[in-house]
C-alpha cells in the first residue's frame, strides 16, 4: 500500500504562487509514475503534471510555463510548483501514484484563486 498526504492549498489572489507537496508513505524510487491531478466544480479531473521515474515530465497545455513538478526521493515527496496563477486554476488537486498496477490516490488540497 501508499498512503499519499497532500498539503500546501489555500487562497491566493490572482497572479500569486502556491507550492503543493504531496508525501508518501514508502520510497518513490520504484513507482513508474507520480502526477497531479485537479477538479474544478462540475468538471471533469483532469491530469496537470506527471513525472515518471525515468524522469520524464509532461503538463497540461494550460499550465505549461507556469507550473512545475519536482520530486526528491530522499524526503519520498512530490511538488508541484505554481506560478502566476490564474482563477481558472480554482480546483481540489490531487496527488496519484500507480504502483503495481494499482492507483493511490492523496485526499486532496483545495486551491482558491481570487479575481
């Protein structure tokens, strides 16, 4: 099993910057894939950034520029760094983790970007 706490939401104004970090309960060294998620009101979760553990990282369209994922795996915690945010990226964000051929997932942090 992993357990993955989420922490680092809250209410920024437009523009600001947020760091999410998302710990596990085990070594990320041997899990493939680490990525964030996020769902805004009445929509579809959608996958904003993921980083594979051979190091490869990707991001939503939206985001790209602006947000980054990073790990450390001597501390086994996931960031996602946001910058210049905007009130669209409003949403409950999750951390995920595949492991084995089973998905975990972080109980969400919410993020609030105001006008």
């Amino acid at each position: 099993q992993v357990q993955l706490v989420e922490s680092g939401g809250g209410l920024v104004q437009a523009g600001g910057s947020l760091r999410l970090s998302c710990a596990a309960s085990r070594s990320i060294f041997s899990i493939n894939t680490m990525d964030w998620y996020r769902q805004a009101p009445g929509k579809q979760r959608e996958l904003v950034a993921t980083f594979t553990r051979g190091g490869l990282t990707d991001y939503a369209d939206s985001v790209k520029g602006r947000f980054t994922i990073s790990r450390d795996n001597a501390k086994n915690t996931v960031y996602l760094q946001m910058y210049s945010l905007k009130p669209e990226d409003t949403a409950v964000y999750y951390c995920h983790a595949n492991h084995w051929y089973v998905d975990y997932w972080g109980q969400g942090t919410q993020v609030t970007v105001s006008s």
